[in-house]
C-alpha cells in the first residue's frame, strides 16, 4: 500500500480538496498506475478528518476517473491511457502501431466484400432511380428496404411483417430510439448487471435509471424481475441482449424467453431486444419479437454480419406503437439513410449478403478455435458464433490490473468495468474480441501475448510497483 498524506489547503470542502490532490498527485507521478491508496480510516487518521469525508473523496476521485475501487480489496489509481482504450467505442489506430492487437472493439473478422459492395454500387450508378436515394425518404421509408430487412431477419427463422421495419443508423440509434419513445426522466429500466456499455450513456443523456435484476447462467431471472417489479412500482421497459449477450457470451434457452415473455405480459412491461449477434448464431431460439410481438422492440443491424461500415439497422416495434417508434427516430436528429439502405437491399437481393454472412461465421469459427487451443483449461467462454470470449482471471489477477500489463504488452483488452452498470457488478474477467487483427497469425499472436501473462505473477509485470 502507498503511504499518501498529502498537504490541504484551510479552506474549502475537505473531501474536494483531496480529491484535487489526488489529481495533482497523479498528474505529476507521485501516485503511479496501480499504486494502492491508504484505506479510509488510515488516510482520516493521518489527515484529521472523518472516514466519511474520505469516503467521498475518493468517490469523487472515482467520478473523475482518477481512481476505481474494488469491494475488498481497496481503491487504486487507475491507468488513464487503459481507461481510455475501454470506452464506448475506443479502438487502437492499428496503422499507427503495428504492434500491437486491439482485442477490445467487437468488430467482425475481415474478410472479402469489396467486390459485392462494388456490384451494387455499379448498379446504382447506372440506375435513373438512384437519384431519389440522395434526398429525404419518406417518413415510412421505402417498402423496398423493409421487404429486404425482412428478407434478412428471416433468415434467422423469424418472419418480421415489413410494415413495421424501421431503419437506422445502427443499433445503438435503434435502442436509443426506443427508450426514448417509451422513458420519461426518472424511470426506471430492467438490465441485466453486465450490458452492453452503450446503454449507460443513453440513459444518462435521456435521464433514466438502469435497475439491475438477477440474473443466472442463463439470463435474468422470471421471478428477479417480478420482485424489481414489485420493489420499484413498475418499470418502463426490460432491456435485454438474448443471444450471444455482450459481455458474458451466453444464449438465453427458449423456456427462460417464454417464461420472461410471460412475465412481461402478465406486468404489461415492454422489452426491447437488442439481438444484433443473432445473424450469427446457430438455432438460435425464437426472438422475444415472435413469443411477446405486442410488447417488443426488437433492434438489428449489419454491423456484426455484413459490414460495420454500413451504419445501418433495423427495429421492428409493436404493432401499435410504430409511429411513435418512428417519431423518436426522426427526434434523434436522422432517419436512416436511404443510400445505405439500397446498397444493403441489393446486396441481399443478390445473395452476397448472405455469403458474407457465412464467411464471417466461417472465419469466426477457425478464430474461435484458435482462442480455444490457447487458453485450455481457462475458464473461458466463447460459444459458436460468438465475436469475443469472455476470460475469468486467476485470483491473483484483478481486472483493470491486467488489462494494463496487456496493453504494455501491445494488447488491448476490456475489463468488466464498462459493462458493469454498477461498481457492486464488476468481476475480474476480460472480454477479448477475436475478429479485429487483420489475420489468424495477428490473432494467434495477441493470444500467445495474453496466454503467457495469465501465467505471471502480476507484481512482476507491474515493473515494480507494490
């Protein structure tokens, strides 16, 4: 542990003043990355104060992103350059260092598509209608582009009705749209305790509470969220990532989406589905949007299965609530485009879509057993299908602290800590996603990197520090 005492300043709230100590202490090197802070009681005692102010000191400090705390174990100064390659959409500039694996963003594997995208912009090019592609669509969209989504999303074994189909900018804009169209500031909505992380910042923005509920291998639990029900007087919707769930890889099995549809019907609780991994899948159960159509919004898009570049997606609302569904996204500042939507509409017209698709399943499989082989007899899951693995760390291993010695070892991998929507939540694991390095020896590489750091004792690859 670091002995900290640092001077004050007479006046002005204590708890701020060392709060910006901390600041200043790590600004200058005096508190390294991973250096643990006194305890509570120890820095009160040595500062005359009570616990209680450095209590809120240090969760300022946290609020700050100066420091993370860990139930147990103590509050440490955090990395600020790992900190930042585990935000909402960080990535390495890999042409800016060659060297180095970027295992964080959750991106499909590359492979070849360059010639299908060339074909159907040829087409459009030579095509007199392509023009009206350039302007405002309508408010509907054009039946063209539903009737292709809903091509595409059957199939996964689920015939979607085009009069529904809304297009977006992806499915971050599709989620976003439907909390909006169904929260006002200060309700409550139903999460899973580790989510996808784009949630959070959509419900600070749109001022609503993320309520966590229990959950079990196989998702949340039928009568955990009864009980949230019960305890909070109802919420505005439950967001749920069923298939492939982002961060822990895992499948809700069919019994546990009926009896959730149940409960959901029984409370008249809407759920929005974020199923965007689904096109991935291998029989995969049926989607929330066919066993509760009345109540769920169901989010997609082509960024896991055909093209990250092509920021387009697709929700499918209730029946009776399209239109407003529709309103929140034009509120959103954009429909999605409908230049984009006609290049995706060809592509699945012509079938390469669907080849796309497979050689992405295909490549994900061959790295999918690659991470297999290398971490035998980790506890590990990466099911079939799945773009990421999720990696519980040996004892000796905290989250964040590995995730540093990664990255100084060229690898950026994610922690818990960005999915946890809240501290109590966070577990040491890491999540590594397997299709961004340009090839399976890139990709063999990052794994031997990490393999043999999840061997080492974590004090010898702190370079020293205590």
């Amino acid at each position: 542990m670091t002995t900290w005492t640092p001077s004050l300043p007479q006046r002005g709230p204590r708890y701020l003043a060392i709060a910006e100590a901390l600041a200043a202490d790590i600004s200058n090197g005096r508190l390294p990355a991973g250096a643990k802070l006194p305890t509570h009681r120890d820095l009160a005692w040595n500062l005359k104060v009570t616990v209680g102010t450095v209590t809120r000191a240090y969760r300022e400090a946290e609020r700050r992103g100066l420091v993370v705390g860990e139930v147990g174990r103590g509050t440490y100064v955090r990395d600020a350059k790992a900190a930042a390659g585990f935000r909402v959409g960080a990535h390495i500039p890999l042409e800016q260092a060659p060297n180095a694996f970027d295992l964080h963003f959750a991106a499909p594997p590359p492979v070849p598509a360059g010639r299908a995208l060339a074909e159907a912009l040829t087409e459009m090019a030579g095509d007199p209608e392509t023009e009206r592609y350039l302007a405002y669509p309508p408010n509907e969209g054009y039946p063209a582009h539903r009737e292709a989504a809903a091509a595409w999303l059957a199939e996964t074994g689920w015939q979607a009705d085009p009069a529904r189909i809304i297009i977006t900018n992806g499915a971050h804009h599709g989620v976003m749209a439907a909390l909006l169209s169904l929260c006002r500031p200060g309700e409550r909505v139903l999460v899973e305790p580790l989510t996808y992380p784009g949630v959070q910042p959509i419900a600070r923005l749109l001022g609503i509470k993320l309520e966590p509920v229990p959950v079990d291998a196989d998702g949340p639990l039928p009568d955990g969220v009864e009980a949230a029900l019960r305890a909070h007087g109802g919420a505005a919707a439950l967001y749920l990532v069923p298939t492939m769930q982002n961060p822990t890889t895992g499948t809700m099995e069919l019994a546990r989406r009926e009896a959730l549809a149940e409960v959901a019907r029984r409370n008249r609780l809407p759920v929005i589905e974020d199923d965007l991994f689904r096109l991935l899948g291998n029989d995969v159960p049926l989607p929330f949007a066919a066993l509760l159509p009345e109540l769920t919004y169901h989010v997609t898009s082509l960024s896991k299965a055909l093209a990250p570049g092509l920021r387009l997606g697709y929700l499918v609302p209730p029946p009776a609530r399209t239109e407003a569904v529709r309103g929140a996204v034009f509120t959103l500042g954009s429909k999605g485009s409908p230049f984009q939507a006609e290049i995706a509409t060809r592509m699945i017209r012509s079938g390469s879509a669907s080849h796309i698709r497979q050689a992405i399943r295909d490549e994900t499989e061959a790295r999918r057993q690659l991470a297999l082989a290398r971490f035998d007899g980790a506890a590990m899951a990466c099911p079939p299908g799945a773009l990421f693995a999720w990696l519980s760390l040996p004892e000796q291993w905290r989250a964040e602290e590995f995730v540093q010695a990664a990255q100084r070892r060229g690898v950026v991998v994610t922690p818990s800590q960005p999915f946890a929507v809240q501290r109590r939540f966070e577990v040491p694991a890491v999540r590594l996603c397997l299709g961004p390095p340009a090839s399976r020896e890139a990709l063999t590489e990052a794994l031997d990197r990490l393999a043999g750091l999840l061997e080492e004792v974590p004090g010898a690859s702190y370079d020293g520090l205590a």
